[in-house]
C-alpha cells in the first residue's frame, strides 16, 4: 500500500462489494466434516495488519460498542482497522486458495466456510471498517490531523460552471442590469 489515501479507497471500494457478495450467498451444508485447509500464515496475516497499520498511522485505531461477547469487559472496544482487514483478508484468500484445488466438494466447502465466517464473524467487521474508513475519508480528520496528506482530487480541482444552466442566467440578469443602469 503506496499511501493512506490508496488504503481507504481500496478499502471503500472493496470491503461493501465484499458484504454485499457475500451477502446473497445462499445458506447451505458442507460436504467433509473436518474444515478446509488454511493457506494464510501468520506471517501472511501479519503483513497485511502492518501495511494497513502503517498507511492509516493514528487512523488505524477506533472505539467501537462491544458486542455481547465483549459486554462483560466494557461498554466501549478499541479496535483496529489494520486487524479486521487482515482477518477478512484470511477469509477470504483460505477460500479462494481452496477453491481453486477445483474438486468441486472443496470448492463447495470452501464457499460454505466463508459463508459461515461472514455470518458468524467477518461480516460485522466488515460493516464497522466500512463505516470507519467512511469517517476517515469523508470526514475532516483525515485532512486536519496529517499534514503530510494532501487534499482530494476533486477538492482541489476547479470547477467550471460558466455552461450550466444556473451561470448563464445569471450572466443574463448582469446583462439585463447593466443596459438598465447605463
């Protein structure tokens, strides 16, 4: 990841399409009892947590509401953006790393543990890093906090409006005023 700014587009752009695919996947059983095999390593899931940790920097880190599970401890969680990515990013490479085995039982097995991780986990994640990359880019921290990251493109582009409609019965009406007052 080159920059921050490449982090969370990515991240925008990905994460929802990743919800909303796997979303629509109907339910189904698995064919082995024993689960896939695991392709994601340690060290795997660990550069992805650090590349995301380091393009975010202070970004990286959120306060979330607990969930059931977590109520015990406290109201509110700090959480990680660079953390859930890299568990989604596990999800998902274990089952396309299964799925291409291409026996259509793995495959099928494959698709149903990603299934079961989104439901179970996964998804939730990816509902709270969309939703804090959203604040994080949309919002005004990103800009305020780093000086070192520069603004939007479309921030920082000028507009013209001499053709739009709104401009040019404007341009009119000064017309209009200007024979009035000579």
């Amino acid at each position: 990841l080159s920059s921050r700014k490449t982090a969370i587009e990515s991240g925008l752009r990905i994460i929802p399409l990743l919800y909303s695919q796997m979303a629509v996947i109907p339910e189904s059983e698995p064919f082995f009892e024993e689960g896939n095999e695991k392709f994601v390593t340690e060290q795997d899931w660990s550069e992805i947590y650090q590349q995301f940790s380091v393009a975010l920097g202070s970004m990286n880190e959120y306060t979330d509401a607990a969930t059931i599970e977590e109520y015990d401890r406290s109201e509110t969680v700090i959480r990680y953006v660079s953390e859930d990515i890299a568990d989604i990013y596990q999800e998902i490479k274990d089952c396309i790393e299964n799925y291409i085995i291409g026996m259509e039982e793995v495959m099928h097995d494959a698709i149903w543990e990603c299934r079961s991780g989104f439901t179970i986990h996964w998804g939730e994640k990816a509902l709270r890093v969309a939703m804090q990359l959203h604040r994080i880019y949309f919002g005004t921290e990103l800009f305020e906090n780093e000086n070192n990251f520069q603004m939007r493109e479309n921030e920082s582009k000028t507009i013209n409006t001499e053709n739009w409609f709104l401009s040019k019965r404007q341009n009119e009406f000064r017309d209009k005023d200007d024979d009035i007052s000579e």
